[in-house]
C-alpha cells in the first residue's frame, strides 16, 4: 500500500494520471481486440465479465482489509462493491445465456455497458479532478481498480459493438444468400447500417433479382400463414353460433407481440417529443439569466441533441416494426385467401367475380398492410392531445381551455369529414370492383371482343363506369382540401384563442418569449394527432363476404361398379356437367350423400392450361416416369402435335394455352388425367373438341374398353351416339334428374327418353350420314370426396395561408384526377388497339393489375403524397429562412447540412427504384398464378393438387417480399441519416443560440431552437413522402409503358372507309397467304391459296394445327351478351333467340332477358353459351358467318336444329365452319383440309370420298364413308 501511494504521489507530481490512462486504454484495448479475433467473441466478454466481478469485489475485500486494520469507511464502500460484483456476474450469465439461445449481437448487453460507461464516466471525472488537487490525498487502491473498472467497461462496450459469428449449423450458415440483418451487431440494426452493402450496389450498377438475399424465416409465409389461419378456425368455432368471427381479433392473437412492441417504441417516442419544449424553456431560461455558468448552456444543448438522436432512433425501429408487421400480415391475408379460395365451393363462388376476389389480394391487403403502420395512432393521437394540454396548463394555465373548447368545435367538423370520406371510399371501391370486373372479362375475351370490332363499344362502356368512379374521386378531392385547410388554420385557431384569453383574463399575465415558443411547439405537437385519428378510425375497414347458392341436380340416385365404363346423356342445360361436379364435391349437398371410392382425375369440358410447359401441364406435380409419359403421349394423340411445337414437350405453353388449339388443348388435359392413374376418371364431353378420327383414336386407346384406362372406373358425359353401345351403363339426364339408367340394349327395349334420344340422331342423319355403332364411356367408383362447403369472411373493412394551401390542394388534387383520367384513357386506348400476340404473351395478371393496383395508386397515393411533399419542402425551407434570420451565424453550416442531405438522397433514390421496380415485377406473378388458380380450382381440387399450389403461391409470395423487405429497410436507412442532419441543425442552433445568447434576445433563442425542433419533423414527413413519391410514381411509368407497344392500325380510317352497304357479297380470297402467332415463331399457316365466293359454304378440317377460338361471355344482362348494338328491338332479340333455340329458356328465366350472366357465363352450360353466340351472330345478319366448333358441346338434337337454322338463315351469306362432326358439312359446297398449315384437298364432299384421301379417312372413322 505504501508503494502504491507513493508512486501515485510522484506520477501526480508530474501530472502523470493524465498521461498513464490513455496509454493504458489503447494498450489494453490493442491486446484485448488481439484476442478477440484468436477467440471466440462470447469468450472473451464473458471472461472480461469475470475480471470485472473480480475487481468490484476485490474493493470490497479491501474494505474488509481497512477495517481489520481499524480503518473504517461509511457503509458506502460495502455496499457499492458488493452491488456492482453481483451485477457484474449477472451480466456475465446473461452473455452464457445469449450465447446458448444463439443471439449473435445483444441490444441488452451493449445499452447495460452504455449506462455503467456513462455513471462511470461522472465518477471517473471526479476522481481525475482529486488526483489532480495537491491538497488531496488520493486512496491508491481504490483508484487503480476504479481505472480498471473503467477499461474493462468502455472495452465491453466496444465490444458488444461487433456480433458473434453465427452458430455452425444454423440457417444463416447454410443459406447461399442470408439476410445480413441477421448477423448484424445491435448497432448496426439500430442504424439499419446493414443494408448500406446494398445501396452501394444499387448505385453502382441496377439490381437484379439474384442480388436480394433470402427472406428471414419469421417473414415468410411458411412461418405466417399458419399462425393466422389456426386462430381464424379457433375464432370461428367459437363464434359461429352466436355472432360472425372478428378478423381484428384474429388478427391481434396471431400479431399480438409484434403490436406490441410496436407500442412501447410508440410509447417511448410519444413521450421523448415532449422533452423537447421542456429543454426549450430551460434554454430560453439560461438565455435570460446572465448570470448562468455556461456549461449549462451546453448542458442543455447535448441534452437537446441527444434527445433528438434518440427521438429518431425510436421513432424509426417503430416504423420497421410496423412495416414489418404489414408485410407479415399481407402475407398472411394472402396466404388465407389462396387457401380460401381452393376450397370454396363453385356456387359460393359465384357470388363474387374473379376480379372482385384478386381485388381482394391485390388492394384490400394491401389497405390493411398500410393500416398496421398507423393503427397505434388511435391511442396515440388521444395520448399526445392530453400530454400537450397538460404541458400548456402548467405553462399557461386555465386559459389552455379556450383551445381546448376551439378543438371541441373542430372535432365534430373532423368526424362528419371522417364519415363522408368513408362513404366515398366505399363508393370508389364499388365503381372500381365493378371496372375491374369488366377489364376481366374484356381481357379473357379479347379475341371475341376484336372479331367482332367490338373495341370501341367496350371502352365506351368502361370509361362510363370509370366516370362515377372520378365523380366521387372528385368529391374526396374537394373532402380532402376542407381537411387540409382544418389541419392547417386548427393549431392557429387554438394557439390565437389561448394567448388571448391569457391575456385578457389577467393584466398580470405577460406573454414572454418562453411562453410563447414553448406553448408554439405543443401546439405544433397537437397539430398532427388532432388531423390523424379521424381519418384512421375512418380507415379501419372492409368487410368481403362469400356466401353459397343453390344447386342444379336433385333427386340422383345411383351406384356405379369398380371398373366399369358410364355414359351421361342427354340435352343442353340437363345437368350433366353439373352430375360430375357434385361427384367432384363442387356444388352444394342439400340432402343425401355422395361417395367416390379412391382418387379421382377430371377432364373438364373447357380444358384447363397452365402457364407452364407441355411437359409440367401433363405430370402435374408428379415424379417423371418416362415409359408411362410415353405410353400417355401416344394414347392421346400427341406425338404430331409434339413434332411440330417448337421445343416439342418443352415448349413454353401460354397463359390459359393460348398458343394451342381447343383440340390440343383438351388432349393435353385428357393426358394430364391419364398420367395420374387414378381410380376414377370423370370426363366431361373431352371428343367435343377434337376431330373425328382423332376422337376415335382417343376413345380406343384411351376410354373405351382396350384402352389405356379399361380396368378404371370412368364416367364420360358425351353428345357422341357411336360410342354409346361399347358402353356398360347409360344414364340419361333430363332437367335435372336421372330418367333412364342401364345397358344400351336394355334402355332401346325400353323404348323411353333414350330410344327418342337415338331416333333423333337417326333422323337427322338419314340424309347423308349412317348411325354410329360405337359407344361411349361412364362413371368411375368412389373415392371418398367429402363435399365442401365453407364460408369465407374477412372483416376488413393567418387566413391567406389558410385559403392559399385550401387552393394548392384543390390545384393538386384535382390536376392529380385529370393526370389520372389520362393515363386510365391512355393505357385502356393502348391495351384495346393492341395485336393478339401482345395478350398471347403477356399474362392477363399483369395487364389486371395495370388496371387495379397501378391505376389504384394513381387515383389514391400520388396526389396525397404530391400534397405532403410539397407542404414539408416549403416547411423545411421556411423554417431554414427563420433559423437563418434569427441566427446568421448558421449560415456557416446550413448549406453545408443541405449538400449532405441532397447526396444521402440521391443516393438512395438509384437503390430505391430499383427495388420498387423488382417488387413490381414480382408481384405481377401473384396475381397472375392466383387468377389461374381460380380458373381451374375444381381441377385442382379433383387432382387433389392443393398443397402444390399453394406451395406455389407461397413462394411467389416470399419472392414478392423479397424485393419488399429491403425497400422498406432502405427507407429507413434514408430517413435515420436525412433525421441525423436536422438533429445537426437543431445541435448547431441550440450552440449558437449558447454561444451567442449576450447578443441575441430570448425571443430569437425560442424562434431559432423552436422552428430547428420542427426540422426533424418536417424532414421525416419529407423523406417519407419523397420515398413514397419515388416509389410510388413507377406506377405512372409501368401504365406509360404501354404508349410506346406494338398497336394495331387506327379502328377507323375516314380516307379509306368502305360504303356502308360493304360488303355486298361474302367473297373472301387468300393469295399466298401464311400466318404466324409472332414474329419469333414458325408458320402455322401456310401458302394458302384459296377464293371463296359468295355464299359458299366451306367446311374447315384439319389434322393438327391451331384454331382461332370464338366463343366468350361477357357478365352482362342477357340481351347485352347477345349483343352490343344499339338500335335494335325487342322482338329482334326474341327472333334470334327462336332461331337459336333458347327462347323457352330464357322465357322461363325470372328475369327474362335482363338475367345476369355471371362471369364468363358460368350460370350457364357450354352448350347454352354456345347457343348465346350464335343468338349473338344472328343478330349480327352478316355477309361472312365463321363457326369455331358452334356445336361441338349440343346434344344432337340440339345440333339438326341448329343446322336447319344456319341454312335457312345464312342462306345467302358465305360459311366457314371448323367442324369436329363431319356430318354437319356433308351437304356443304366445298371442304378444306389442312395438313401441318398446309391445304392438302380441297373440293366437294363427294369428289374428296371418292378420291380416297384424308378427308375419306375421317369421314370412315365417323361411320360417314
């Protein structure tokens, strides 16, 4: 001890503790990193944790010495040591804790070792300071560990900086590309310094998708959509009985924690805003006494600039939260909508379009995503409003409740505006459910819609409703101004009463500069709570339902053997399709029950195709098994089709099979089931699309009783008679019901519904053709197929600047509606006039989600945020002039603060856009797969596919966010830094303010330091809407991109217009006529040289190409389906209905011809549909009639009586018809056979039977020849 002392005596002479401690602290710090990098990170703090212990307790040892020498120390000196060893060790578990938990980098430990620094930090001054006092003696021990302690603090700290390696077989390290976030130190998090590697490659060079890392486990839909879904079952079973299931419940069980946390950093930021104008008032108070030390000064400055650091800090984990929460919760919506979507029922379904259902996805998800962000506000706003009115009570007492009563006043101006803007949000949402519904179906039936040149028609019809939705966008727009011009003259108003009743109400009260910009900046604190909590409560929202209907069949009753082979006939409308969607389990059971014995394949009447290859759309999610692909392959006549596709099986198939016939297209479905080897197949009418021969071919070697399929049950609803006698059992439907049921023979010895049913294609054959003598296939056995039916909810649901910002926003709201009304106009003109191949190759989800989301974020984003940017820029600029002013001295360091905020910009901007538009992109493929997914729901659902799917959409969904995840992370960046530099114009004010206060008046102090506090605010409005701006404006790039596409020629040309009686005659001449689907692609159609005069009836077959399609529905009242003219009666309506054949149906209709064809026509049958188009071209009376397979899905009575309509009503005018049954086009002029593009006969029925050809061998295959 005496050693000690006297060393330390002679260092204290030669000022040698000024010198020692640094010396001490590099050299330590120098070894300790040393053996940090030798060893493991968690080692060495722990071991410094230890040595920390043993030094705190080695003072309390030698309090124990000093009393055995009968030196006695206050309490003090026991309880200090003994308090800080214990902590010390504790700390020292934590970290072993930490380490075994897997915590790379603990906020915990390094905000701990932060505050023991900084208490320390006080002592070790104080203890400096008595070293250096001659007249003191220094207690050497003591201050050798205090200097210890110290060290080994500041070094832990330093430390803690730097995050521990990742685990050896943790994800991280297995992941190619991991998020850095995860291994980032808590410093780094904090200051969202991690992405920085990012942003550096996004200014560098454009980002592409390989350069975003993997999605952290927590976010993806794997870990967040079951959470949401195992809480919505339990909320639904609890509530079914008594009341409907709250989504908001839902929501908060599954992200409780989140909201949570989301709330204490609110909580945390809420109260730090008013530590602001606290110091404010004790730094005007230092200004007035000059008699203040001037450390207080800076005292008060620090505090003032740390406060505002911390501020920023907070306020910015809080938004990550939040925006992660609404990234997790869109996921989650999305991931139980898909799902929702695979097991609701068709009639359920029904009830909503599949453009109302993607709405649901692609904005409804979206809106409670954006809501997560604000919803804190709801008790937020009210916290503020209370903790501001009680600051200005204590700062100008009663008075304080002249603006509290101007608020009162205000509030019910703020809720009638809440409630109107709801009630319009409503209305838009309505307007554009209903325009997108529209844009749906003009886009699936895009090649009907040009066919008929009915472009002009349709757009008409579009921007009528788009119209009302800009008539209400305008009413928000006028809501939206009133509201601005509240939120800005409301702080005003209450500020103006306030002063005056304090002044009035008493000579005594003096309003000086501390009361005024204090009570200034609360008021400026009350602005934004007052304005934001109506509009949330407004926001929270959005209820979609779905409910079920009734069904078509009733009273069916039969069982069908393992093995055997079924046919369902009868007449269009009778309920054959229907009969195998309840056996699927797709319509609703009102009584009874249905049992399907094992797996189940299903070949719909309308061929289902995916956006995939040949190859993927045939295995369907099953192992390859080459020998059986094969075998499949030839079964269904495919290997010609593979032979002239450009890769063959691997050939790229468009969205809904665009760039395949119907024919291919139903042999590519019919393989699809074939390759699953199931045990019962179910076929609804797959010969209608195909050709004679190669119908035959199918049902030999597939259907029939020697083909691939002969020890399966199947069940094949069928228009074909010559297959019916191969047939086990017929069963024979009539309006719904089973009339007849049993062998071919013994229903002909019945002589009931089916021998008329014969009768009738005898007769309409005896002209030309001979009977069939072929047969059909039938119903499969059972696989145990519960019928589903579920419900779906989700719950979602001064003056002159007063007039001058009433006026810019008006200016700005309304010019945003006209830029909007344009570009809708625009991008509908561009979509209508472009080519076919434009839609082959582009997906229907793209162009869907141009016309919802895009025009979505035009009409309600970018106006609001133009508004706000505009109002923080002159904010900003405003208060810069005022701090300048009140200051000039700042002038040395505001343009310099300015430069820096331009570059951080700058430099964000070239990353920020480029992630927005790789979230753009990706999020097109959602809606894309989820608009398939809802077109060939029931094939899934019978392949029993789901779980592939939704797999599927679960990894679109995490590649979307992918592109998300760090977009929001950089705006956080951006903000953090661009907050930073206001800080700095808050700290440099404050010190000026300090350093100049013997020349510059309280008054300037508060204006100067209170308008430098608004600067972060008006910054982080600033950066957040130039970010979203940013952002926000790819939307007006991804529409205008469409401006500058391939078009097709004007609709009309006035210089070359024809007559209006052309044309006269249907005469129609190829000359070397060939055809391509686009430019990169072969021939299709070839050579073709061929003149057509008027009035000639052409039959069109061919062996294998691609044929245009002309059927589509439009979801339209029915006289609107059948028709698009104007002019036209009633009783011309019902003649064309006569003639087609549907005129005793649509009597019977409750609504007659204003009945609503659901989307697509699916209230209908194929054949009814089918009947509708050809209503459609009678209406028309052109000079030119083409039939695309017009009666491939009627029954055959149907079909004779739809021939006798034709010949009788197009007598005069030129027929092309693609027809499958040839007996259709015996009696016609000439027939064309193609043959791989090319015409290879071409003559009369009769000369080609005799040449013996083609056309003979199909017509032998028919039973025609």
């Amino acid at each position: 001890m005496l050693l000690l002392r006297r060393i330390v005596q002679e260092r204290r002479s030669h000022c040698g503790f000024s010198s020692i401690s640094p010396l001490h602290v590099v050299f330590m710090l120098c070894c300790l990193i040393f053996v940090n990098s030798c060893i493991k990170h968690s080692f060495v703090l722990q071991a410094l944790g230890l040595i920390l212990w043993i030094v705190c307790w080695a003072d309390l040892f030698y309090s124990f010495w000093e009393r055995s020498q009968n030196i006695f120390r206050a309490p003090f000196f026991l309880i200090s040591p003994t308090v800080l060893g214990i902590t010390m060790l504790l700390a020292t578990f934590l970290i072993q804790h930490e380490r075994m938990k897997g915590v790379q980098s603990s906020g915990v430990m390094m905000i701990f070792w932060l505050i023991s620094l900084l208490c320390a930090t006080v002592i070790f001054r104080s203890k400096i300071m008595l070293a250096l006092n001659t007249d003191t003696e220094v207690d050497a021990f003591r201050y050798v560990t205090f200097c210890t302690y110290f060290i080994l603090l500041l070094v832990q700290l330093i430390l803690s900086c730097f995050p521990e390696k990742p685990p050896l077989f943790s994800e991280a390290v297995n992941d190619p590309k991991p998020c850095p976030e995860f291994s980032a130190s808590f410093l780094s998090r904090i200051t969202f310094w991690w992405i920085t590697g990012l942003m550096i490659q996004g200014y560098r060079r454009p980002l592409e998708a390989k350069d975003l890392w993997s999605l952290n486990k927590e976010d993806t839909s794997e870990e967040v959509v079951p959470g949401l879904s195992r809480n919505w079952a339990k909320e639904w079973a609890k509530n079914k009985r008594n009341s409907e299931a709250s989504l908001s419940k839902v929501l908060y069980k599954t992200f409780g924690p989140y909201f949570l946390m989301s709330f204490l950093f609110k909580a945390a930021h809420d109260l730090l805003m008013f530590a602001g104008p606290e110091i404010l008032k004790l730094l005007i108070n230092f200004v007035n006494n000059k008699n203040a030390p001037d450390w207080q000064g800076y005292f008060y400055t620090g505090l003032l600039f740390v406060c505002a650091c911390l501020q920023t800090l907070i306020l910015h984990q809080y938004f990550h939260i939040c925006f992660v929460t609404g990234m997790r919760l869109k996921t989650a919506i999305v991931g139980v909508i898909y799902r929702k979507a695979l097991v609701i029922t068709n009639s359920a379904r029904k009830t909503s379009t599949v453009g109302e259902i993607v709405n649901l996805m692609s904005v409804d998800a979206q809106r409670f995503m954006d809501l997560a962000t604000y919803i804190n506000m709801i008790w937020s706003a009210p916290l503020q409003v209370i903790l501001a009115l009680y600051l200005l009570w204590q700062n100008l007492g009663p008075s304080v409740l002249a603006g509290v009563a101007v608020m009162i006043l205000l509030v019910p101006v703020n809720a009638v505006m809440a409630v109107k803007t709801k009630t319009y949000q409503v209305a838009q949402m309505k307007s554009k459910d209903n325009r997108i519904k529209l844009m749906n179906e003009i886009l699936n039936g895009i090649k009907v819609l040009k066919l008929y040149a009915w472009e002009l028609a349709f757009r008409e019809k579009v921007l009528e409703i788009r119209q009302k939705e800009l008539k209400v966008l305008k009413k928000s727009a006028y809501l939206a101004a009133v509201g601005t011009f509240t939120w800005v003259c409301a702080p005003f108003l209450v500020a103006l009463s306030t002063f005056a009743v304090y002044v009035k109400i008493d000579k005594n009260n003096v309003l000086d500069a501390q009361k005024a910009f204090v009570s200034l900046a609360l008021f400026n604190i009350l602005r934004f709570p007052l304005n934001i909590l109506p509009m949330v409560i407004s926001s929270i929202s959005l209820v979609g339902k779905i409910t079920a209907v009734h069904a078509l069949p009733f009273s069916i009753n039969f069982t069908v053997p393992e093995g055997s082979l079924i046919a369902v006939v009868g007449q269009v409308g009778c309920g054959k399709s229907s009969l195998l969607s309840a056996l699927l389990g797709e319509m609703d059971k009102k009584e009874g029950y249905v049992v399907v014995k094992g797996s189940v394949a299903y070949v719909p009447q309308q061929a289902w195709i995916q956006n995939a290859t040949l190859e993927d759309n045939i295995i369907f999610g099953r192992e390859m098994n080459e020998s059986r692909y094969k075998r499949v392959i030839e079964a269904c006549a495919l290997l010609p089709d593979l032979e002239i596709l450009p890769m063959g099986d691997r050939t790229e198939i468009g969205e809904k099979g665009v760039n395949l016939s119907g024919g291919q297209k139903q042999r590519v479905s019919l393989a699809r089931a074939v390759y699953c080897n199931a045990d019962t197949y179910l076929f609804d009418d797959p010969l209608s699309a195909v050709d004679a021969h190669v119908g035959k071919h199918i049902f030999e070697k597939v259907i029939g009783p020697k083909g691939i399929l002969k020890n399966k049950t199947r069940v094949l609803v069928t228009h074909a008679v010559n297959y019916l006698p191969q047939m086990d059992t017929i069963l024979v439907m009539t309006d719904g019901e089973i009339s007849e049921m049993g062998s071919y023979q013994e229903l002909l010895k019945q002589d009931g519904a089916f021998a008329e049913f014969l009768r009738t294609y005898a007769n309409a054959e005896q002209s030309r053709e001979s009977s069939g003598k072929e047969s059909l296939s039938f119903l499969n056995e059972v696989s145990s197929v519960p019928l589903r039916k579920t419900r779906m909810q989700l719950k979602t649901k001064s003056s002159f600047p007063g007039i001058a910002v009433f006026g810019y926003s008006m200016a700005v709201s309304i010019g945003g509606i006209f830029a909007s009304q344009h570009l809708h106009l625009d991008l509908l003109h561009n979509v209508l006039r472009s080519p076919m191949s434009f839609f082959e190759r582009t997906p229907s989800g793209n162009l869907v989600n141009r016309f919802s989301k895009e025009i979505d974020t035009i009409d309600s984003a970018i106006p609001p945020i133009i508004k706000m940017f505009m109002g923080s820029t002159f904010n900003v600029i405003g208060a810069c002039i005022i701090i300048l002013l009140a200051t000039p001295i700042a002038a040395v360091i505001i343009p310099p603060l300015g430069l820096v905020y331009l570059l951080v910009q700058r430099f964000y901007v070239a990353t920020s856009r480029q992630l927005k538009r790789l979230e753009s992109v990706s999020r097109s493929p959602v809606y894309s797969h989820f608009n398939e997914t809802l077109l060939g729901v029931s094939v899934i659902r019978a392949f029993e596919e789901q779980k592939r799917f939704i797999k599927q959409n679960d990894v679109k969904v995490d590649e979307n966010q992918k592109a998300y995840y760090p977009s929001i992370v950089a705006n956080r960046w951006l903000a953090i830094r661009l907050e930073f530099v206001g800080n700095c114009i808050v700290l440099f004010a404050a010190l000026f303010a300090v350093i100049a206060r013997n020349k510059l008046s309280p008054g300037l102090v508060g204006l100067s330091v209170s308008y430098s506090l608004q600067i972060t605010a008006y910054l982080n409005w600033l950066v957040r809407m130039t970010s979203d701006l940013e952002t926000n404006i790819v939307a007006v790039e991804r529409v205008k991109e469409y401006a500058e596409m391939e078009k097709e020629a004007e609709w009309s040309i006035e210089e070359s217009a024809p007559a209006s009686t052309w044309p006269e005659e249907g005469k129609i001449q190829f000359q070397g006529f060939g055809l391509r689907y686009r430019e990169d692609l072969d021939l299709v159609l070839k050579n073709i040289n061929i003149t057509i005069n008027g009035g000639e009836k052409i039959g069109l077959l061919a062996t294998a190409t691609a044929h245009v399609v002309f059927l589509s529905l439009f979801k339209k009242k029915f006289w609107s389906t059948c028709c698009v003219l104007h002019g036209l009666s009633i009783m011309s309506f019902y003649e064309s209905l006569e003639l087609a054949h549907l005129k005793n149906f649509v009597s019977s209709l409750p609504d007659k011809l204003n009945h609503e064809c659901s989307e697509g026509g699916e209230n209908l049958s194929v054949g009814q549909r089918q009947l509708v188009c050809l209503a459609r071209a009678l209406l028309r009376k052109s000079k030119i009639l083409v039939l695309d397979e017009a009666t491939a899905a009627v029954d055959l009575e149907t079909d004779n009586l739809i021939q006798s309509t034709i010949k009788s009503q197009f007598e005069e005018c030129t027929v092309l018809t693609i027809a499958h049954r040839l007996n259709t086009i015996m009696d016609y002029t000439r027939v064309l056979v193609l043959d791989r593009g090319e015409v290879v006969e071409c003559d009369s029925p009769d000369n080609l039977l005799q040449a013996k050809g083609l056309f003979y061998s199909m017509a032998k295959d028919s039973g025609l020849a």
